[in-house]
C-alpha cells in the first residue's frame, strides 16, 4: 500500500478575537478526519501565522474570525503569503461572514469560506478534493 | 408514615405493572429497544422536603424565585399602556448594548438616540483592543479599533462619551453598563474619577462593569494576566467599589458565555459556580464580610439552549446551589446575598440560532422565552431571529423580539404563577438531577484547587472544547436535529426570505476612520499631559503592584486623572504580573 502523506493544516486565529469554539471544533473534527491539525491559540498576528504556515510546511490555513474583521485580516495573510512565496498553502475561512463579503474574501484567492452550520464533513471533504493527492 | 409507605407501595405494584403490560407492549409493538419518552411518578420526588429543597418564592433556597413577583409584574399594566420599551432605556435603566468607532462617534450616537427618545445610560461595547489592554496605536490594533465597540485609550476618551449626560441624565441618575473584564479596574477608576470631576458623590455611581475575568479564560478569550494576578486586581476592584461605589454592582458572571463556547450545561453551572467561589474568596481575602458586598454581585444571563424542561430546572437548580453555597460554605446572613440576580434568565443561548431559513429563530427565542416565564424570570424572547446573520439585529427583528415577550406576558400570561413546575414529579427530580451533578463537577474543579487551578491546569477550557467537539459530532451524525441544517432541508421546504431595514446606527465611513482618529488624538494627549507626572505614577503603580497586599485602585485613579494610557497602566501590569499563556489543547 502506498504511504499516503497526512494532509496538514493549521487552524488559526488571527487578530484579538476570541471566540475559539469554531476552531476547537474543527480542529478536532479535522484532526478526526485523518488530517495533521496544528492549532495557533488565540491572538496571532497574520506575521505568526504566515509563519507557522510555513515551519510547519501545512498544505492548508483555515482562519477562524468572528469579530467582523475577517476582511482586513485575510487579506493581510494572503499578502503576507504571497511575500514569503508561499502562495501554494490553501487558505479557507470559517466564521460569522457576511455574503457579499464572501465574494471579496474569493477575489483575494481564498478558497472557500464556511459559515455557521457547516458539518465537518462539508470542510474535510472540501480539502480532500481541493489537494491533489501525492 | 405507615399510610404514606402503603401509598408508595401501591404506585410501584402499579408502576411495575404498568411498565410490563403496558409500556414494553407498545415499545415492542414499534420495535425499539426503550421507549422513546419518559413519564414520572411520585416515586421520583420520594426524597423531595418541600421546606427544604423548594421554599416559598422568596425564601431560602429560592428554588421557586428571587421574589414572591418580580417588580416588572407591578408595573407590567402601565408598561402597557405606556408603551414602555426596555430596549430604549429610560428612568432608571440602560438602553441598548452598543458601542463602536472613537468615543465622538459613540457619544454622537447617543445623542442621537436621546432625541429618538431613547435616554438610557450608556451600556458600552468596548473594542477588542481596549478589551485587551491595548492602545489604538498598538500593532495589535490594526484593523480592530472601534469595530466591536468603542475605543477607549485614556480618560479623555471616557470623559467625551458621558458629555451628553447631564442634567436629568447626570450619572447619579442613570446606570451605565461596561462590558469590560481585564482592565475593568482601568474603567471603572475612569468612572470613579469623572464623577470626581463633577462633584457627583461617588457612593451615588450606579452601574455594572462585567468584571468576571475567570470566565475569559474559559470562554470569551479577552484575558491578559494569569488568573492569579487576576484575580487579585478583581479583589482590588471588590474592595474599592464596597468601600467608595456602594450602588455600583461590582460584576456580571459567567453563565452564558461559557455555554456559548460549548460547555455542557452542568458543566456550565458548575464552572460558574466555582468562578463565583474564587470571586467570594477574594472578596474575603479582601477583609471584607461576605454581606458586605455579595449583595452586588450579579449574573449575566444564565442558560443557553433550546431544551425547555432541562432549562427550567436548571434556573430553579441554579438558584438553589448558589443560595447554599452562600449560605452554607460563605456563611452568609443577608438574603440580598444569596440571590442569583440576573438581567435575563433562561434563553436558547445565540448558538442555537441558525443561518438557515432565520425567521425560524423567533420560534426559537419563544420557546426560550416560555423557559424563562416558567422559571422566575421575564419571558424574554432572546435574542432576535437574525443574530446570526453579522450585520446587527435589524429594526424589525428586535421589534418582532419585543412583540413576542409582550404576548407570552399579556396574552398568554405565562408570568401569572410563580414556579408553575414545584412539585411536579418530573420537575423536582430533573432539578435534583442537575444539582446532583454539578455539585460532582464542582467538587472536581475544588479538589483540583478551584477555578484558577482548573484554568492554570487547562481542565475547565479542555472539558468546554470537547463538549462543544461532541455537540457538533452529534449534529453530524444526526443523533441531534436542528431543523434547516442537518434535516428537513430537502426540496419540499421553503426557503423562507425576510427583509429587513438594518439601523444605520453604525456609519460604516466613521468606523473605517475610526482608527486614524484615535491615534491622533491619543498623540496629542501623549504630547499634551505632563510626562513627568506619568512617568512618576507609573513607577509607584509598578512598586504597588510588586506588592500582592497593596490595592492598585487608588494608583489606578490618579493614573486616570492624569491621562496615563488603559495600555500604559496595563503594560506596567504585564511587566509585574506576566501573560497568560492558554495551556495547548
């Protein structure tokens, strides 16, 4: 059988919000899933994440953000991607999001932005289809 | 006794027949393994001492309400006709949680919504970055200032938001509410010394600062110091608001945030519980009788899920363990003591409302409301349908909010019997149950060493993320339904859309600037107060603070008065007593 690489993503919370129920929840189901979780904590700087990202080599950042700042926040972490040539890492976003902000957050190379109600199922299927398999 | 055994006797001949004959020949009839309700019988209650365990409305253990009615009950005729709206304020009472942008654009939105007629006191948002001991020119700022609430950077900020209050609404009038945990000492030194400033007695303050940092660590994230230290600032804000600001409630605890952030409902109850022991503990290790100042504290707003019955012998239950902790463990004598006093009582809690088809939610918030009448509160719909949605709750939403407590008030008159489940066989054993079992989650968290060693140690915060973990787990694999998101949400449902008018109470141009603003301002008033001064204050608040028995309060007051920083003050602070750092998952 051939030994498949863990997919890995880093769940992470940028900015001074603090509601950490969404991402506990995720990265368990993540973790559940048969996915390599890393959790950040609270508090991240777009910088800490970013690097992060980048030590721990994951394929993926999911960004949890629920003090309406999910804007700002992202498009730091995708600039801040893209400066440290890391544009490859896949970034999703979950949280409190507005539906014409969805489309702002898509334009700046987000992937996919998972509101309220979403199974975990609906999140890891989403990664497993989006990385292609080495 | 020997009548009552016989009496006891007949019902379990007649339960156990009832459960072969009867029962299991339905059970088997439709193939399941147990029946799928449950019925209760005095056998249930056989334990149950009314005296003891249930009491009349008003007395001890106030299983069955605070009072025998509540004082909204002795106005609720006039409020009728008044047309009285609590979410306006008025005589007496705050108006509507809110707050963002510089303290200008919050203070020019009050005003605004005095001459709407809505007069009262403020009840402030703060933004994050003041929530967590940060100045508007701080790194950790960017982008946050003014988004959630408003921003505070010194006095100055705090003096221009209360400039409308004058008059008939000068703060020896008017109650102001601060959602504020961490630098609470900071904010209410602000409003101990802006009444200093007016000549406004300070014992005539009225108010609730939220002030129950514990319950940040477990669940809403907005800490900065390790608990320790945190609750030793609490304690120096206990004594301080006991001694000098007698009116002001000195904290607004737990429940429903820890709720929110997935905690089980006894674990919930039992967290908050140990929370509040940590808080009378300092209190005492304060010097002060319990007595003395436990009359002021306050819950938030306890519950937090659609499961009426559950919901309703949790209140009853929570009272109850609350009034004998006080009483037994504390010593307690006052009965003002004993009370859990709370703006909202039960409620289906934020997180049981949905995104999808969210008119459903007015449903929920009744059924939450239902809960609340029949359990010693006001039957408040809570919160409105479209908290979900981010945008703020619309006009129509918090109208329809208000229009559903009104009929379950007039209409329905759910609030004309005090605790209409004492006694119940059911009720009575599902409030022992939950009592039974919060009481072993706390002598868990007390023989760990209490809160702050079940939060130094991660228990408390691992217990919440796992239940939240199960929660979702049970939703994905439908062992829950919730109606719109995991069932009935095939091609036969309709989608239902409403509209909604959303208040521009918030001018989206004001809060991108909002930023800009402060920090220019914040650098004037650096350049503008004498330096020397601050730099004096901040070193004795710094020697203070090295000194566990000193309370920092009056340093805190003159720092204030001087316009040193809520992050200058709070930095001297990281300096002496460190930062928190969350124990990993």
């Amino acid at each position: 059988m051939n030994q498949k690489r863990k997919i890995r993503v880093l769940v992470a919370k940028p900015g001074l919000d603090g509601h950490e129920r969404g991402a506990h929840v995720v990265a368990y189901g993540l973790r559940d899933a048969g996915f390599e979780v890393i959790y950040t904590g609270l508090r991240q700087t777009t910088e800490q994440i970013v690097n992060a990202a980048i030590q721990e080599d994951v394929d993926v950042i999911g960004l949890s953000i629920l003090s309406g700042a999910h804007v700002s926040l992202t498009r730091k972490v995708m600039d801040e991607l893209k400066n440290q040539k890391a544009g490859d890492i896949m970034v999703i976003v979950g949280g409190i999001v507005p539906d014409e902000d969805i489309m702002e957050l898509k334009e700046m190379g987000v992937r996919e932005v998972f509101t309220a109600g979403t199974p975990i199922s609906a999140i890891s299927g989403f990664i497993e289809s989006a990385i292609p398999a080495d | 006794m020997a009548e009552d055994n016989d009496y006891l006797e007949k019902i379990k001949t007649q339960q156990k027949e009832w459960e072969e004959n009867v029962l299991q020949k339905r059970v088997k009839r439709f193939n399941l393994k147990e029946s799928p309700t449950k019925f209760y019988s005095p056998l249930s209650t056989i334990k149950n001492d009314f005296c003891e365990k249930i009491g009349f409305p008003g007395q001890y253990p106030y299983t069955a309400g605070n009072n025998p009615f509540d004082f909204w009950r002795a106005y609720a005729g006039d409020a009728a006709k008044m047309g009285y709206r609590p979410d306006w304020g008025g005589a007496g009472g705050v108006g509507k949680y809110g707050g963002f942008g510089t303290a200008e654009d919050y203070r020019d939105y009050l005003i605004r919504m005095h001459s709407m007629g809505r007069t009262g006191g403020p009840n402030m948002a703060f933004d994050l970055v003041t929530q967590c001991g940060y100045d508007s020119d701080s790194p950790f700022a960017e982008g946050e200032v003014g988004r959630v609430g408003v921003a505070i950077d010194t006095f100055r900020d705090f003096a221009t938001i209360y400039e409308p209050y004058t008059g008939g609404l000068e703060i020896d009038k008017v109650p102001s509410n601060f959602t504020i945990n961490a630098p609470a000492a900071v904010i209410i030194a602000m409003y101990a010394v802006l009444a200093d400033k007016r000549g406004i007695p300070l014992k005539k303050l009225k108010g609730t600062p939220q002030n129950d940092i514990l319950k940040e660590f477990i669940a809403r994230g907005t800490y900065i110091f390790p608990p320790n230290q945190s609750l030793r600032l609490f304690r120096d804000t206990c004594v301080f608001c006991t001694q000098f600001l007698p009116e002001l409630n000195i904290n607004s605890m737990g429940g429903y945030h820890i709720r929110e952030a997935g905690a089980s409902r006894v674990q919930d109850l039992a967290f908050s519980m140990a929370n509040a022991a940590a808080y009378l503990q300092a209190g005492i290790d304060g010097g002060l009788a319990v007595d003395l100042f436990a009359p002021k504290f306050t819950f938030n707003a306890f519950g937090g899920s659609m499961e009426i019955y559950q919901e309703i012998a949790f209140q009853r239950a929570a009272r109850r363990i609350y009034a004998r902790m006080l009483k037994e463990r504390f010593h307690a004598k006052n009965p003002r003591s004993m009370l859990i006093r709370q703006p909202i009582t039960a409620h289906i809690g934020c997180s049981s409302t949905t995104l999808q088809r969210p008119l459903n939610n007015l449903t929920r918030a009744v059924v939450g409301g239902m809960a609340a009448g029949m359990s010693g509160g006001m039957p408040g719909a809570f919160p409105p349908f479209d908290e979900p949605m981010g945008l703020g709750h619309s006009q129509e939403a918090v109208q329809l909010q208000l229009d559903a407590t009104r009929i379950l008030i007039y209409e329905a008159k759910v609030s004309d019997v005090n605790d209409p489940w004492a006694g119940s066989y059911f009720m009575e054993s599902l409030t022992d149950e939950i009592e039974e079992q919060t009481m072993a989650e706390m002598e868990k968290v007390e023989n760990m060493g209490g809160a702050v060693a079940a939060i130094e140690n991660g228990y408390m915060q691992k217990a919440i993320a796992k239940s939240a973990y199960q929660k979702q787990r049970k939703i994905d694999k439908q062992e829950e339904f919730v109606i719109g998101v995991n069932c009935y949400t095939g091609q036969n449902e309709i989608h239902v859309k409403v509209n909604r008018e959303v208040e521009a109470s918030y001018d989206p141009a004001l809060m991108k600037s909002a930023e800009k603003r402060q920090k220019e301002k914040l650098s004037r008033v650096k350049r503008e107060r004498d330096n020397t001064t601050v730099r004096s204050l901040l070193s004795t608040l710094r020697q203070h603070a090295e000194d566990e028995a000193v309370n920092l309060m009056p340093d805190i007051c003159k720092c204030v008065e001087n316009d040193v920083s809520l992050q200058e003050i709070c930095d001297v602070l990281r300096d002496v007593f460190g930062e928190f750092q969350q124990a990993k998952l």
